[in-house]
C-alpha cells in the first residue's frame, strides 16, 4: 500500500512538472488574447500579433547578466586630492548584461574589415568612412619618448590580438557598439530562418546602402536592399505546428505575407555604451558583503580588501595593471609585478565577484554620460544618466522614413579636423524631436537634455524675471561691479563686460572610468571620475558594451537568499 502511494504521490510530482512546463512554453509562444479570446496572429483575425518566436534576448557568450538593486555610488574612501564634487548618494539600477572584457583589438579590426568590404574606401563617394573608424594609432607617440613600434604593430599586429583596443574616441565606441547590434540581429534572423545569407546571395551585393541595418528592419523590413525581398526566405514555419515538421512548412506566394510573419519578431537588443551609473555599480560589485557595501558604501577597489595586492599569493602579485611610482610600469627584469609595462591581454588578472575582468586597470573606459563636476540625484536617483537628446525617423513629405543614401553623404568636421559621416547609407536619417511633440510631456520638455538643471536657461536664477538679456547674460558676463541707478529713469541697470568666458566642460564633454595601466593607485576607485572630448582618444581609454535586460531583472525563484553579512 505504502509502494502504491509513493507511486501515486510520485506521478502527481511528475504531471505537475510537466504541465508547469506546458503552462510556461505556452507563455511562450501562444498568441490568444486572454482579454479578448482571440488568436489575433491567425490571418482570420488580423495577423496583428507582434510576438517574437523565441522571446528572448540575442546576448553573446561573453556577456555577464548584472543583477540590478540600489548601490552607494560616488567616493567614500578619504580623497588624497581634497575633492567634494563627488560625495556618496544612493542610486538604483536595473538588470543589464555587460562585457567581461573590454573589446579588444581583434574583435575591433573585424569591425573594421566589415567597413573595408561593404564602404571601400576606394571608391571616393566612401572614402572617408573606413578613416573615421580606425583609431588613432599615433597616440603611442610622445614628444620626449619613443613608441617601440606601437604606433604601427598594437592595433594590427596578431601579438597585440587580445590587447584592448585603445586610441578609439567615445564616437567611434557608440558607432562601434551600432554596427554590433546589426551584426547580431542579423545573425539571429539568418539562425531563425528569415534571412538568408547575404554574402553569398548572387541576387545582391552588400555594398552601400545595401547592407542589414536592424533598426530599418524594425521601422520596415520593405525599406532593405531597395524592398528587394530576395534576401528573404520563401518558406514560413506555422508557429502552431512543431519546428521540425516539414509538412507545417507553406510556400508563400505574396511575398507580401513574408513582411508580415517578419513583423512578429522582437526588437533586437541594443548594444551601447554603459551609463557612468551602471559601470561603476558592475565595477564595485557589492554582492561580495551586502550589509557593508551597498547600504554604507565602504568598498575601494573591484576586488575584495584595501591592498592593490594579492597578500595571499607567495609574492604579492598584484590585483590589477598600473603605474606603481614615477618611471615604474612593471617593477625590475624578472620581478614583474604587473605581466606588462602597457596594457596585458584581457583576462590575466582574476575578475570581480561579478566575473568582469580589468575594471581596476589596465585601460581607462568609456562611458555614455555628460560630464558635469556633480551629480545630483535629487533630481533622478533612478538609473540615473546625463546626455539624452531624444531624435525621432525624419519623414519625408509622404509620410514615410527617410533612408540614407549612398550617393549624398553628408560628412562633419570634428574640431580635431577628422571627417566623420552623420549618418551611414543604409540607416535611418534622425532629426531632434520638435518643441511639438514635447508640448505638455510630462517626461521632458526638450530634445536637447545635455545641459539639463545645470547651465541651461531654464536652470538659470533668473529664468523667471522679466529682463530677458540679463537671462542670456547670467553664465558670461558677471556684473561690474553692480546695478547702476539710472538717474533719468531711476533704475537699476546691469553693467556687463565684454570678455568670452570659456571652460573645459562642454556638452561634448564625456566621463570616462577606473584607472589605466599609466595610472596611479588612486584611480584604480571605481568611484573616481575624469572626462574628455567626445571625439579624442588616448593611448589608456577603451570600452566595453552593455545591454539593457528585457523583462525580470532577476531570474524567477532564483532569488538570493538575505543572508546579510557584517
């Protein structure tokens, strides 16, 4: 009897299990609107439904999940420099995947390589486009040094493969980061049947405009390769029928219908550079000691303790790659304490609790944030990043997404004289949103948010007084030596100067984070901050990309459980 039920007992856990199992592909993958009762993807009922068939993100394997939660952001250690522009504030962050390494010199030159073969540079309507790209590979030389051939072999030369890439500008990383989600999306669609392979397709030459760009596949999938739908496949899977059963496989005449079961697709993870906010919660790593991490805000380094060296280790390696003292990169031949006088390869130093490699040392990265002197959390403590400026698809006069073209491309000048193209052919041409569309916004009420509540008209003291030049006036021009009387009119009249006043900070300027392998010790501080022109580069600054999580920042009944540590 006791066999009988354990049997039972047995069986019921098994056809519990199996039909959870049931239960969540079917939130997969069913289409019926439980409102409304109707499977709204079924022609019959309008095809209206936007369901991705796999559902999840498209994230490579060298991307680590990073749990989102509220951090002490800023320094809380003694600042040997006497700072007070960066005091500790609580900030919370969302779930986001990042790189465990910086992008390294071989994944850049792939880059690099696709630009070559789809913009030749010989060809003089592209010439410019592969240039502006390649990073600059001169900032190894110095005035009073000698580069040892970096110059010429650190980007190219296979000995320097798994290096990371440096001399790369914060606008070369963001394109970098746009070309990684269209290669990806485009792998996914290839893997799931939609696209066909483009490389080998004689029907098309992917030259030009006429490359896959995921956001014009997300706009309208018509508007690739000039709507020639050749470069998708003439067979469709019926999503209710299993994925290896060739009888559910329909040919499709209307290659109209093709558009429509493209439509269904999810939008494709957007690859990005990280907000100063999201890099400097991954770098910290809290996870290590909750209690005296994240609510106090105690923790110095990536690592876990105060020593920039592995006391357990026989000879005192140290934790991360940088300068020790004046003229010393590496210690003395054969007592190397950091394996390299520049940078290392990726990954010769352990990772952080959150298993990211090198955010103490080695090189200085990136980040997507604005640079101002403060922080003020007070007015967003929630995923906090400065520098939006919201654009929108320009149109033309019919309405429709205007695409940019391979025979008028438009190019800017940078102030460091590099020519750079506004926009590839082939993508999207983007205008700021119009004072229109922000007209009663309760989220922002411009496009341009750079100078948001700090320098801005707006933010000014004198925004609401009825004198509209001294409004203009109020960052340039100090009154000297104060209000005249008027004696014809009895007022007081400001007296301004006539001197430009100019600073460091503009709203070109970017933060960039953690110490470089020709950094001292203090900057190793993932809480410390330096900024630099959006479009020059160093021998010391890379990056690393991240990408927003979709859906649950934390994995269903895989909750840490709260054992607080003190």
């Amino acid at each position: 009897m006791k066999k009988f039920i354990k049997t039972i007992l047995i069986s019921s856990l098994l056809l519990l299990c199996l039909t959870s199992c049931f239960n969540q592909q079917n939130l997969s993958t069913n289409r019926r609107s439980e409102n409304v009762g109707m499977d709204f993807s079924l022609p019959e009922n309008g095809g209206l439904s936007r369901l991705s068939p796999n559902g999840g993100q498209e994230i490579t394997n060298n991307m680590v999940l990073i749990e989102g939660g509220v951090f002490v952001m800023g320094q809380t250690q003694q600042d040997v420099m006497g700072g007070i522009t960066n005091p500790p504030k609580s900030v919370h962050v969302q779930s986001f995947y990042i790189d465990d390494t910086e992008v390294t010199n071989r994944e850049y030159l792939i880059y690099l390589d696709w630009l070559k073969k789809v913009f030749p540079p010989e060809n003089p309507k592209y010439k410019h486009i592969y240039a502006a790209a390649v990073p600059n590979e001169g900032v190894w030389e110095k005035p009073l040094g000698h580069d040892a051939g970096l110059s010429k072999n650190y980007l190219r030369h296979r000995a320097y493969e798994n290096y990371p890439v440096v001399g790369v500008s914060w606008r070369q990383a963001n394109d970098y980061c746009k070309w990684r989600t269209d290669r990806i999306t485009e792998k996914q669609l290839m893997e799931e049947g939609v696209l066909k392979p483009l490389y080998t397709n004689k029907q098309i030459t992917v030259e030009g405009r006429n490359h896959f760009d995921a956001e014009v596949f997300e706009a309208d999938p018509k508007l690739l390769f000039n709507g020639d739908y050749s470069i998708y496949t003439e067979y469709v899977t019926n999503p209710e029928e299993e994925e290896n059963d060739t009888t559910a496989i329909a040919a499709v005449v209307d290659k109209k219908d093709i558009i429509l079961n493209i439509d269904r697709h999810s939008p494709s993870p957007s690859y990005r550079l990280p907000t100063e906010v999201e890099w400097e919660y991954a770098a910290k790593a809290d996870i290590e000691n909750r209690y005296f991490n994240s609510i106090r805000g105690r923790k110095k380094y990536a690592w876990n303790g105060e020593s920039t060296r592995d006391l357990q280790s026989k000879y005192y390696v140290q934790h991360a790659n940088f300068k020790q003292g004046k003229g010393d990169y590496s210690g003395i031949a054969g007592w190397s304490s950091d394996y390299g006088d520049i940078t290392t390869p990726v990954r010769s130093y352990p990772p952080n609790a959150f298993g990211l490699y090198d955010m103490s040392g080695n090189v200085a990265e990136w980040v997507f944030d604005v640079y101002r002197p403060e922080i003020d959390t007070n007015l967003n403590d929630f995923n906090y990043a400065r520098g939006n400026v919201f654009r929108k698809p320009k149109l033309n006069e019919n309405g429709n997404i205007v695409i940019a073209d391979y025979n008028t491309i438009t190019y800017d000048t940078l102030p460091n004289g590099k020519i750079v193209p506004t926009v590839l052919p082939g993508q999207i041409i983007k205008e700021q949103i119009s004072s229109s569309d922000a007209y009663l916004s309760p989220s922002f009420q411009k496009a341009d948010n750079r100078d948001f509540a700090d320098g801005d008209t707006a933010s000014s003291r004198t925004y609401l007084e009825e004198d509209p030049e001294r409004v203009k006036k109020v960052y340039n021009a100090p009154i000297i030596p104060a209000p005249v009387l008027n004696e014809e009119t009895g007022k007081l009249e400001y007296v301004y100067d006539d001197k430009t006043r100019t600073s460091l900070i503009t709203n070109h300027s970017r933060v960039y984070k953690g110490g470089s392998w020709k950094d001292r010790e203090f900057w190793l501080d993932p809480s410390q901050r330096r900024f630099m022109e959006e479009y020059m580069s160093t021998d010391y600054i890379g990056f690393r990309c991240v990408v927003s999580k979709v859906g649950e920042g934390h994995e269903p009944g895989k909750r840490t459980p709260f054992n607080i540590s003190y």
